[in-house]
C-alpha cells in the first residue's frame, strides 16, 4: 500500500446489546472494504508502469493522463492507507476485548499472527508487490501490544507529534536543499527500465522488485511512523467503541467533514500541484493535511453506511476477507500487467489502469459476498487464525 514510492464476538447479554455489535462489526468490516478500494486506486499506477516507482510522468502521457493521473494523486495518495491503518488500530482492540472474554492470554497469540503477517507480507513484497505494507504492520504491531495500555487522549496526543516532527523533519529536509529526485533525466531513464522489467516473466519481476526494496525502505521512514499515527487514533476511538453505534456520534462525524474536506482538499492540492511525493514541500504539507481529508472520508462513509445499511451490507463481505482481497488485489494485477500475464504495463493510459482497478474491486466485492455467504474466513485469514491459535478453525458455515 504504497503512498510514498509507490471473529466473532462473545454472546450479547441481550438483544438489543447483540444488534449494537452485529452493526459495529458491519460498519468496520464496510469501511474496511472502502480502504480496500482506495489502497487499489493507489497501488495500481506502480503494476500498471515502472514510472511511477521513480516519481516521474510517463513521458507518454498527455494532458489528459496528467490530469487523470493528478486526481488520483490528489484524492487518494497519502489518505488511503491512513484510513487503513485507522481500522487496524481500531480492530487491535476488538481482538483484546475479544481474548479477554474468553479468558485467553493476548499478547502470545497476537505474537503470533504479527509473525504470519510478516512473512506474508515479505512474500507479497518479493513475488508480488514491492510496495508491501504488512510487514511495516507486523513490525509496528509489535509496538502497538507495548502500548496497549496508553490512555485515549494520550494516544491522540502521542499520533499529533508523530505527525508534527515527521512534518518537521521533512520540512527541513525541504528547506536544505534536499530532493526526493535528484535527477529527472537519470529517473525518467530507470522508469522506462522498470517497465521492460514489469513486461519480463516471473523472474524478471521478482529482481525489480528485490532491487526496488532499499528505496520503498526509506520511503517507510515517512510512511511507517504516520501509519502507526494513525494505529494511536484507531486505538483511542476503540477504546471509546465510536463505531459501535456510530450514529450517536452525528455531531462529531460532521464536524469532521466541515473540517476535514478544506483542510485536506487544500492541502492534497498543494501536494498534487507540487510534483505529489517528488516534492518536499509539497509532503510536508500533505503529512500535516492527509490525516484530515481521510478523517472526512471515514465520517462520510460512516454517515452513509447509518442511513444506507444495505450499503455496509454490500461491501463488509469485501472487509471481512481483508487481506485475501488485499493480496488478491496484488496477484490480478501481476496476471494483468506484468509478462507473467497479459504484459499490459506502459501500455494503459491512466484512464484504462483505473478502469482495470475499479473493474477489480467490484469482482472482488462479488466474489467476497458469495465467499462469505459459504465460509466463516477468507482463505488468508483462516490460514492466519490457524496459525495465531495454534489450531485449525472451522471454515464452513
């Protein structure tokens, strides 16, 4: 999920009680499949073309791609996986809740699926995707168990330093002189032998992507902290079950859109305009703004998903199987784009690559509701379950 480089609940005591939890599971699970869509729009440009792992146009675009290109960059990049990580530090805590009521020790078992989502994720980031995020996850899951304790308001206020010094941090960097891209020429070359590379067979992929990992780990500089920024948040509305019952907070939800879409929609603006993430200052600004359009996005779905449920009931099937769908979403892409497939990269306009992406998100959406109607996991989260517990969960309804 690249933004820089590229269970159940225990028995209700009541019905009312067990309806409240059955809507907050169906809100998460339909925001999570949202997160979904959007981590795609993102990650699509660096399977669709080598370019834009080196952070330049491919020199083929013209001012439509540019502008298709630009709105994407606009909208999307930064925000969606802070939106993401929001939902894991928000489901960290349903899963203490969850091994408290049933008397379990957490932190062994939670070790545990940290371990399996790392080397999952180290899998998809060399066979797949060099943008991988969930080995970052595992690793700040390890930090989040640490501090699992920490207060509500002292996890918001530890998430706005986060943000503030890595702001800082790159604002300095800006006004230093230092470029995330030194030399256009030298960048706009290594884009058009990243894309042959794209178009080679599987082992042409898997070098690209070894040889691209020393860069996405300096992106993750940036990337890592903000993510686990966005973990504290998650955290803190967890403690607080916000989404519950998310229509008692309407308030709050609309305070955060009338705050959340000019602040960020300025800010994402000054980011695209500026080059996007070639440019310091352009992220230094999207750091300190990003948290706030994904905010106003997240109260907009929630808003949406109260008054529509049948909404939340078409895509929490999608959130439920999160990670099948996110590696899914990397292995279709590969099949479409890369030589190991159809071979497509730097042969679709901005356009047609999100046309692919959305047409991808609907199948998976599909294919999750039939799935879930069937099964009580994703094939990769029951695999994951087996290996936190230590056993082997029932996968039939």
């Amino acid at each position: 999920m690249t933004a820089l480089r590229p269970g159940q609940q225990g028995h209700a005591l009541d019905v009312s009680a067990e309806n409240i939890d059955d809507a907050r599971i169906n809100v998460v699970d339909a925001l999570r499949g949202v997160a979904l869509l959007l981590i795609l729009l993102v990650n699509v440009w660096y399977f669709s073309s080598g370019y834009a792992f080196q952070l330049v146009s491919d020199p083929s675009y013209g001012a439509l791609d540019r502008l298709v290109a630009g709105a994407v960059e606009l909208l999307f990049a930064m925000k969606a996986y802070l939106l993401f990580s929001f939902l894991f530090g928000y489901s960290f805590t349903l899963q203490l809740d969850s091994a408290a009521r049933r008397g379990a020790v957490f932190g062994r078992s939670f070790l545990r699926r940290l371990t399996g989502l790392f080397v999952l994720g180290a899998l998809h980031a060399v066979l797949l995707f060099h943008g991988d995020i969930l080995t970052t996850y595992a690793l700040l899951g390890l930090v989040l168990l640490a501090v699992r304790r920490i207060e509500p308001r002292s996890a918001l206020t530890a998430a706005a330093i986060i943000v503030g010094v890595v702001a800082f941090l790159v604002g300095l960097a800006a006004v230093l002189g230092a470029a995330v891209v030194p030399d256009q020429a030298a960048a706009v070359t290594a884009g058009a032998r990243s894309t042959e590379a794209l178009r080679g067979g599987l082992g042409d992929v898997v070098l690209e992507h070894l040889r691209s990992l020393p860069a996405m780990l300096g992106a993750l500089a940036v990337q890592g902290p903000l993510a686990f920024a966005a973990f504290l948040v998650g955290l803190a509305a967890g403690k607080h079950r916000m989404l519950a019952a998310a229509h008692t907070h309407e308030n709050l939800l609309r305070r955060c859109e009338r705050v959340g879409y000019p602040v960020g929609l300025a800010g994402a603006t000054v980011f695209a305009i500026g080059g996007g993430t070639a440019n310091m200052t352009g992220l230094m600004v999207s750091i300190l703004t990003a948290p706030f359009l994904a905010a106003a996005y997240a109260a907009t779905l929630l808003r949406l998903f109260t008054r529509r449920p049948r909404v939340a009931d078409a895509l929490a099937p999608a959130g439920r199987m999160a990670l099948t769908n996110y590696l899914g979403q990397s292995l279709i892409c590969v099949l479409v784009f890369t030589g190991v497939g159809l071979g497509l990269a730097g042969h679709t306009s901005p356009a047609q690559t999100l046309l692919i992406a959305l047409t991808i998100f609907v199948a998976q959406v599909a294919a999750s509701y039939w799935w879930m109607r069937r099964f009580r996991y994703g094939p990769f989260e029951w695999a994951l379950r087996g290996w936190t517990h230590s056993r082997r969960p029932a996968m039939r309804r």
